[in-house]
C-alpha cells in the first residue's frame, strides 16, 4: 500500500517529470526572434512560437484530497514538508491509517493544516503516546466519522486539540457518551448506575462551537447533555437520525437547556419523539434560532395539513427564526401562526391547552371564530388533478383516502395506485410548495381539501 507521500506525488507531480519526454527535437535559428522555433519534421522544417513552460511544481494546493487512495502510513517527513507548506485542508477519508503516531507525525510536518478529515480510516486502537509537544495548535476542524473511536481516544484528542472548533463523530456507533465534564462529578456520581462506572471525568473543551453526531444510536437525552457539558459553548449540535426518545434527561429534575446556553442550531430530524412536551422543550433553549425537526413519529398521529403543523409549531417556538430549512420566518406568517394557535385551542378543555396558549391569548387577546367556516367540509369540490403537464378539473369525494384515490385515477393517468405519487397543492399557500400525500389510509378532507386545489401526479421512479 503507498505511502501519503507516494499518493501525492502520484497524483501532483508524476506528470511534471515526464511532461518533457517524447517532444520533437527544437532547434534555435540567430535569423529568428527569441521567442520562435524551428522543430524538424522528417524533411520538413516547421515554425512555431515559443510559450515559457510554468516551473514544475514544488508544492501541493492548499486543499490537498487524498482520500480512498489505500494510504496506511506517512512516508519521508521531511519530503512531506516540503512539498505540504501550503497545505491547510487535509482529506484522508478511506484509506488505511492505523497508528496515531503516524496521524500526528503528519499534522507535525503539515503545521498549517487547520482542517482534517480521517473518516473510515482503522483508527479504533487506542493513544497510547502523544509528542511532547503538541503540533496541531492550528487544527480547528476535525472529521471522524465512521472510525468507531472509543470515548478515551476522543478525549485524549480532545485535550491536545486546544483549538478545536468542529468536530464530527458521526456514524460512530455510540449509544452512550462515556465522557463528562469534570465539573458536573459531584452532582453525578449519585445517581450513577453500575453500566456507567466506565464513564472518565475529564477537563470542559469551550473552544468546541460545532458537533456532528449524526447516526449514532442513542436514545437517551442525558447522554446528549454530556455533550453540553463537555462543549459549554456549543452553537451547533446536529443529531440527525438519532433515536432519541425524550428532551428530558432520566438522571436530573432540571431543565436541561441549562447545558447548551449558546446553542443557536439543533437538528433533530428522525428522532423518536411523539409528543408535543419535547417542542415545548426546545421553547426553553434561550438562543436557539435555526431547528430541524422533520420526521417525528408526532407528525404521523397529527389530523392536519403540513401548513397546520408549520403554524403550530412556530407559534410554540418564539424564538426559533428558522424552521426544518428554507427561508426565516416573516413578522406577518409568525402572527397568522399564533393567531391560528390560539383559534386551534380556544375550544380545547384546559387540560389539552399548553401553556404557550395563556401567554399567546395575553397577546392577541380572545379571537372570534373565522367566518364561514363550516366545521363539516362539503361532501365533494372540485380539484384540479395535473399529470405530465396536463390539467383536468374533477369533482372529488373528500372522504376517500388516498388509497381510494389512486385506485380512481389508475383509468385516468394509466399508472397502477403503486405506480404513483399524489402531491396536494393549496391554492393559497402555493409559495409553500406541494405536500406529498403519504399516508394510504388518510382521508382527503384532512387535507382541508377545497374546490379549486390542485392534485399533482407523478409516476414513481
């Protein structure tokens, strides 16, 4: 297998070395200005102009990619550092790495790298020895995915990357965080149980702004408040497709949006949640401006319209500006949203209203019921269906489900119900795109289906 420095001279330098093999011959004639040549063809004798060919290269960019190139060590060092100085982007994702010595050595001879990616490299084995003195002051990004480090090597890292600012350790197969910051011990060890005994105190990393935890199958909300405590000033946490089932830690009675004051990003899309506290929850997080929280099994259970749940779920997140991607939310749809809040609950017993709703009355005061709004929907509207391009006003039966739908429009479309994708298009929400119509057994009234609506049709690919 080849070395780092083989790999890069492979893939920058072999073509400089024998760029010049195999050119005609050129000769020089005094009766010709300097920057023309004479090349001799056979019996032939062509002209042709001089371009100064660009010295060979001494050095690397400063983004050098090297990934699943089978690298399993360093090479010469000093060639390393030589043709590396401007090297600040380091991908060595895929290949065959083992010895962290060999890791470190490179980041010693590579002193400007400020970003390094060692993802699916069979880096599991343990550190057994650090240098003395730490070369990776400048390493501000750090990429581990699928490497399926244990807890005492991340921490052993961690306290030699003092200015770490990203992390990513996603992919990992981690179910616990085995690590905690060194100042929550005391209040800890009460309530620790026997499999946790494996768990090592250690020192805070504030410098740490962004982590990556993507995959990794933890459920628990506590050990994710590890996190917090190991990383105080974390702004952003992405743990998407992570099987959490709750935001309230088993391990303490406090709040815990305690543990990330700064957090101003959270992605928690595909996570196990299937209730309204764990939204409520996030309301706490003081600084939380951007969240993803799309594919909860909540949003299954819900009776109501992509739109209907957007509006929910803003008017219980007043702090949140940015919602499961897209543009920020506008002064004008977060007051339709609480507005339509507080209609949703005026009806409810108090026992089913959140606590959001007292504080959204105080503001919006009690609002009278929308007018002409019939609670029974009509029987059948008239919708527009759309397929390649083609549109056909029909009368519907709301109270089909989608199944039943499809079963209707196979004679019209000539696409089986399997064949086929359904999207539901609201007339006056167009700027919000179409909603996939996914679940089989839906009815089309919960759609607040009305004449006029357009039902797109696509054929599954």
């Amino acid at each position: 297998m080849p070395s780092l420095l083989e790999a890069l001279e492979r893939k920058y330098f072999a073509e400089c070395e024998f760029e010049n093999a195999h050119q005609p011959e050129l000769h020089k004639r005094s009766d010709l200005p300097n920057d023309f040549t004479v090349t001799k063809c056979g019996g032939r004798m062509e002209f042709s102009i001089f371009i100064p060919r660009l010295s060979p290269l001494t050095s690397v960019p400063a983004l050098l990619v090297l990934n699943d190139c089978d690298i399993d060590s360093a090479g010469d060092f000093e060639s390393i550092r030589d043709k590396c100085q401007r090297v600040r982007e380091l991908d060595l994702a895929q290949n065959k790495l083992s010895d962290w010595a060999e890791v470190f050595s490179i980041l010693e001879h590579m002193p400007r790298i400020e970003f390094l990616n060692l993802s699916k490299n069979q880096l599991a084995s343990p550190i057994s020895a650090l240098p003395s003195t730490a070369p990776t002051v400048n390493l501000k990004s750090l990429v581990l995915n699928g490497t399926y480090l244990d807890w005492a090597c991340v921490d052993a890292l961690l306290q030699n990357l003092p200015v770490l600012q990203e992390l990513h350790l996603s992919l990992n197969n981690y179910k616990q965080v085995l690590i905690d910051a060194e100042e929550a011990e005391q209040r800890l060890q009460a309530t620790e149980t026997p499999e946790e005994t494996e768990r090592r105190i250690t020192k805070a990393h504030p410098a740490l702004k962004t982590l990556h935890f993507t995959g990794n199958p933890v459920e628990h909300w506590q050990e994710i408040c590890r996190l917090g405590r190991l990383f105080p000033n974390l702004e952003a946490l992405v743990l998407a497709d992570c099987p959490i089932r709750s935001l309230q830690a088993e391990e303490c009675k406090e709040d815990t949006h305690i543990y990330f004051p700064s957090l101003r990003l959270l992605n928690l899309s595909s996570a196990q949640l299937n209730s309204w506290s764990a939204i409520d929850q996030l309301a706490k997080f003081g600084q939380l401006r951007n969240l993803r929280v799309k594919h909860w099994p909540l949003w299954e259970s819900l009776e109501c319209t992509e739109h209907e749940r957007r509006q929910l779920l803003i008017a219980r997140l007043p702090n949140v500006e940015m919602l499961n991607g897209g543009g920020k939310i506008s002064t004008d749809e977060r007051i339709d949203a609480e507005r339509a809040f507080v209609r949703y609950y005026m009806d409810k017993p108090d026992e089913e209203r959140p606590g959001r709703y007292e504080e959204l009355l105080q503001v919006h005061g009690k609002l009278d019921p929308l007018v002409n709004v019939s609670l029974k929907p009509d029987k059948r509207v008239k919708v527009v269906f759309t397929y390649n391009d083609v549109s056909e006003s029909r009368f519907v039966d709301i109270y089909l489900t989608v199944n039943d739908l499809k079963a209707k429009l196979e004679k019209l479309v000539g696409l089986a119900p399997n064949k086929m994708r359904l999207f539901y298009l609201d007339q006056d929400y167009k700027e919000f795109g179409p909603e996939e119509m996914r679940y089989p057994n839906k009815q089309l009234y919960s759609y607040n289906l009305q004449s006029g609506d357009e039902i797109i049709i696509d054929a599954k690919k």
